[in-house]
C-alpha cells in the first residue's frame, strides 16, 4: 500500500539496483521505514513508543541470548547459576539487570503505547486488525515475561509459577490434568523450569513475527494522528525519513536514558527481595506479588471472594482476569463513537482521565500490595469500574456525546495551532 | 481459462456435481489429518509427568514418632504434606460441627481411616492458589479454628483440615494412602 504521493524506491548505487531486482529488501525497509512511508505530519511524541517498544524487544533479545550462554535450566542448579552470571561471568550483572529491568522497560513503553491507542482510538476502523495483533503481542509478552521470571528458581519465581499455573487448576473438570500437563509434574520442578526456558526462549520470535504483522496491517491504512482526522493529501503528511526517524531518534535518546537510570542506580527497584532466596517448596513466601507490570490483572484476580450461583470465586476470579483483557479485542465495536481521538470527545476525555486512569493506577496498587480485607474491597470497586467502564460507560458516551467539530483537514489543525492562516488550495 | 478445461475433462465422470477427483482430494486430506494428529499425540504427552516424576508418586512416613497435638510437615509428590495426631480435644471439636455449616461438607470420619481418627494425613496445599498453610510445626499459628492458616489471603482450616473462613473452596486435600503397619502410613 501507501498514498499515491509515497516517493518510490530508486537506488542509483548500480549493486542496490541488482539488489532490487533480485531480492527488492532494501526496497521493503524503504516503503516501511524509510522515505517511501507517508506519515501524519501532526504525530506528537506519543507516537514514538511503537518504535520504543521494538527497541526494547531488540535489548530483551540481545541480553537474553547472551544470558542463555550461562544460565542452566535445572532446578538444582538454576538459582546458582544466576548468581554465577551476577557474581562471575564478566559483565554478566550488567546483562541480568538490563535483562530484567529491560522487561519493566518494554512493559513500560507498551502500556504508553495502548494508552495512546485507547485515547486517540486507534483501535477504531480501518485499524481494528492492527489493535488486535496488538493485543496478541501484549498477550505473548504476558505469557513469555511470566515464563522468564520463573528461571532464576527464587521463592517468587517458584509461588509465582504455582499460583499462575494454579490459575488453571480453577477450570472445572480437566482443570487439575492441565496444570498437572503444563508442570509435567504435581508441582513446578525441572520439567516445568526446562519447558519454560525453551519457550522463554521461542516466546520472543513469536513476537518478532506478529510485530511485523502489527506494522504490515499498520501500513495498509497508514498511521493515525493526534486529531484522528483521516490524510486527505499530500501537504498532510511528510516522509517517516528522515523526519519520524529524527523524531524517534530524540525518544529513544530519552528511553535509554531512563532505562541507564533504572539500570545503574535502582537495579533491584521493581524487583521483589524474596527471589534472592532459592525456591523452597515447603516455605510460602508471607506475600506472594507478580512483578508490577500484572498488579492490576493480580488485582482483579483477587477482587472475587465469594461464590456467585454455582460458580467458585476462584473461577471468577480467574475468568475476570482473562477477560479484563479479552474485552479489549471488542474495543472497536463497543466504542460506536465516529470520533477518533479524545481531543474532540469532551465526555469520553473526562470518563479517560478521571476514571480508566485512576482504575488501573488503584488495581495496581492494590494488585502490589498485601490482601487485607480493606484492599479487597477497594480492588473491588475498581474492578467493577474496569468492566463498567468499557461494558457500559464507552457504548453510552458514543451514543449521547455531542463531539467538538473536527478540523477539515490534519494541515489545517496544524496551521491553526501555529496561528498560520490556512493557503488557499492550489 | 484452467477450470474450464478441467470441467471439459471430467465432465464424463460428474454425478451430482461430485468429481472423481473430489473424492481423492478428501482421501488425502483425511489421511494426512490422521497422520498429523497421531503425530500430534507424542508431542502434546511429553508434556504429561514423565516417569520418573511418578516414580516419586509414594511416599512412606513413620509416625510413631508423632505425640497427640503434634504434626509433621513432609513431602508427596513434590509438594508438602501434613501428618497430624490430633488430640481428643480437637477429635471433638471436629466432629462437633455441623456439616451443614461446611463450605466442603465432610465428616472427620470420612477424612480419616477407620479407628484412626487421630491421624489426619492431608496435603499442605491450600486449595485457593496454592499456598503452604501455618500450623504444622510448633509456634505456627493455627488459625482462629485451630487447624491450619493460610498466610497469603487468610483461609482458616479446621482440626479437621476443613475450610471454614476465607477464599479457599475445598478442605485441604486427602491424598490416597494406607496403613501399612499400626506406625507407617504410605502415601500414595
């Protein structure tokens, strides 16, 4: 795809050419991210944690590959060999924690990243596919960064991997065989930290595969913008190169800035103290928590306490946790709103602010912290708000809202910003 | 241009609009299906515990050592496991309960052996997420029930090891085991 204004590839290095005629791939880089990709010329900076989100995956990849080199996946020797690779191997401490706090980096920018999505609605069509591969990618870090934090065999590594493949126990019937078949065993042992190191390992290319899916399905309606106002012509966009890729280049400036920051000064900040004690199966640890970036699914987990009709709370809680992200793959149908983006949705900005935002900030806390009656009910309400807010809230906003009237074109909201007059077309 | 010449071609054999062909072309995908899946089989069943895991799958405690009021904390298939001599107190408080009063309705005779009801052999799993409830070694707290206590979201078991408080929704689990003299129990 692309607009027809899009600048086509022309090498005038004679090899480039034979290149393009054998194997065209510096001409699929250039339409992808190079001058051949007309882009909004009104992308602010929230804009760059697409980009973001790949160079962390590529961190994630490169520290994980080289860790591999020296970890051992064997329930003996696991916890040591971590601490071999922190206390030995040369550099190995600075690979562990930018492996590690890498991971809280990713989650970091992704959750910008569907953030920006869910304000500027960019999961609205022509774009519901690309919402939804991002969905599957945001599911497969779940599954791979959980996987990961159960190798180095500490207590929260082990009650982790109980409690998550505990969730699975809950499914009546078949529940008990599937966490029995997923361990390989009655409880996590060597078969558990083996299979989970193999797809620890694969889980990441998965990755790599759907994003550039998320990035193929992007470009067929080609990216969105602040006023959500569809490109109409040329003077609306401006090539990614080289001015998305200077504009990328100041945040990925910042993203290792903060990363450096995380990584040399408060390696252990979002960790949990209790995975430096080797796993022991007969010791619980007094509170087990995930790594912060499930607080808010953890809270939700934990919010249902009692039986409803037939139905176990443990199984509510677990059906709730999955669907409090399933939900979102209905996103594009149960926001009917025509309006994209939040700046010319006055209702639909208040109920972003003023609810999404302090519901998952509150599930995240309570998600952190330990289960007194009083954070249950707190992660309660939450819940509710959550499921409340996309189930009911977000259909009704669409319905009644009167949205502020749009600019006719992007050009046109980017010269009234700047207090330009608009040209005369043509 | 290539469908026609292919309806051309076996026009002769149509009947009802089914092809030779057609039947070749399901005989194979059901074949190849049937291989993929019996393929498929092996490679989902290593996922399943492996010998030696259920090799592991009994365990043999002495318990002659274990005074009324005491328990020991040991281990089954990997996981802990609770052997408790209660004492007639707690036989009785056990047994005075009524079992419509029970999340998990169940009688301290049917978690038991009969005539050894002062054993009560159960696994330290609480059956919410998963935890090791306190209460089996000495100083642990026991909870408000006198049994076991989960420390990680506050499920109080009774002298019976039955839920009576809090998220979990089973007792703690009886596994399968034997006497096999007045002092050893296998488990398993």
């Amino acid at each position: 795809m692309s607009f027809p204004w899009a600048k086509e590839y022309k090498p005038s290095n004679p090899f480039m050419r034979y290149m393009d005629e054998k194997l065209p791939l510096p001409r699929f880089v250039y339409n992808a991210i190079g001058a051949g990709y007309p882009v909004p010329r009104n992308l602010n900076y929230f804009w760059n944690f697409g980009v973001l989100a790949g160079v962390a995956l590529v961190c994630q990849l490169v520290t994980g590959i080289i860790l591999a080199m020296h970890f051992a996946a064997e329930s003996g020797v696991a916890f040591s060999s971590v601490e071999h690779i922190m206390r030995d191997v040369n550099g190995g401490w600075f690979l562990r924690y930018a492996h590690a706090n890498g991971a809280s980096m990713f989650f970091i920018v992704v959750y910008i990243h569907i953030f920006r999505g869910l304000f500027y609605g960019s999961y609205k069509p022509p774009r519901e596919m690309v919402w939804h591969l991002g969905l599957v990618i945001f599911l497969l870090m779940m599954a791979t960064a959980f996987m990961g934090y159960v190798l180095p065999w500490g207590q929260m590594s082990f009650w982790g991997a109980k409690v998550i493949t505990g969730l699975f126990g809950a499914i009546p019937l078949v529940g008990t065989p599937i966490q029995t078949w997923l361990l390989g065993g009655f409880a996590p042992d060597n078969a558990a930290l083996n299979r989970f190191f193999s797809l620890h390992y694969l889980l990441p290319f998965v990755i790599l595969g759907v994003i550039v899916l998320h990035i193929w399905a992007l470009h067929i309606p080609g990216s969105s913008n602040p006023t959500g106002v569809e490109v109409k012509d040329e003077q609306d966009t401006v090539p990614f190169h080289p001015y998305y890729t200077a504009k990328d280049g100041v945040g990925v400036a910042a993203f290792f800035l903060v990363f450096a920051t995380l990584l040399f000064f408060a390696p252990n900040f979002l960790g949990e103290p209790d995975n430096y004690i080797p796993a022991n199966p007969l010791a619980t640890p007094a509170n087990i928590v995930p790594e912060w970036y499930f607080w808010p699914f953890y809270a939700i987990l934990r919010a249902f306490t009692v039986d409803f009709w037939f139905i176990p709370a443990k199984l509510l809680g677990v059906l709730a946790m999955f669907a409090s992200i399933l939900l979102l793959f209905f996103l594009p149908w149960l926001d009917t709103s025509a309006v994209r983006s939040g700046h010319y949705r006055p209702l639909f900005r208040k109920f972003f602010w003023f609810g999404l935002g302090p519901c998952i900030a509150i599930l995240g806390y309570c998600g952190g912290s330990h289960a007194t009656d009083g954070v249950v009910l707190v992660s309660q309400i939450a819940a509710a708000y959550y499921f409340a807010h996309f189930l009911i809230i977000l259909p009704l906003v669409s319905r009644i809202e009167t949205p502020k009237p749009l600019p006719t074109s992007i050009t046109e909201a980017v010269l009234a910003k700047s207090g330009a007059s608009l040209q005369p077309a043509e | 241009m290539a469908s026609l010449t292919e309806d051309s071609a076996t026009a002769d054999v149509d009947q009802g609009g089914v092809r030779r062909r057609d039947f070749i072309n399901v005989a194979a995908a059901s074949f190849a299906g049937v291989g993929a899946v019996s393929v498929a089989l092996p490679l989902i069943n290593q996922m399943n515990p492996s010998a030696d895991v259920l090799a592991e799958a009994s365990t043999e405690v002495d318990v002659s050592a274990i005074q009324p009021g005491q328990s020991i904390k040991t281990m089954f298939r990997k996981q802990p496991l609770f052997v408790r001599h209660l004492t007639p107190a707690e036989i009785a408080s056990a047994e005075a309960v009524s079992l419509s009063d029970l999340r998990d309705p169940q009688s301290l005779e049917e978690r038991t052996k009969p005539g050894k009801s002062q054993w009560l052999v159960t696994m330290g799993v609480c059956t919410h997420l998963g935890c090791v409830p306190l209460g089996a070694s000495s100083g642990e707290v026991k909870g408000e029930f006198g049994g076991y206590f989960c420390p990680c979201h506050g499920s109080s078991y009774d002298t019976a090891a039955r839920i009576r408080k809090g998220p979990a929704p089973k007792n703690l689990e009886v596994p399968p085991y034997e006497f096999t003299s007045d002092t050893v129990i296998k488990v398993g």
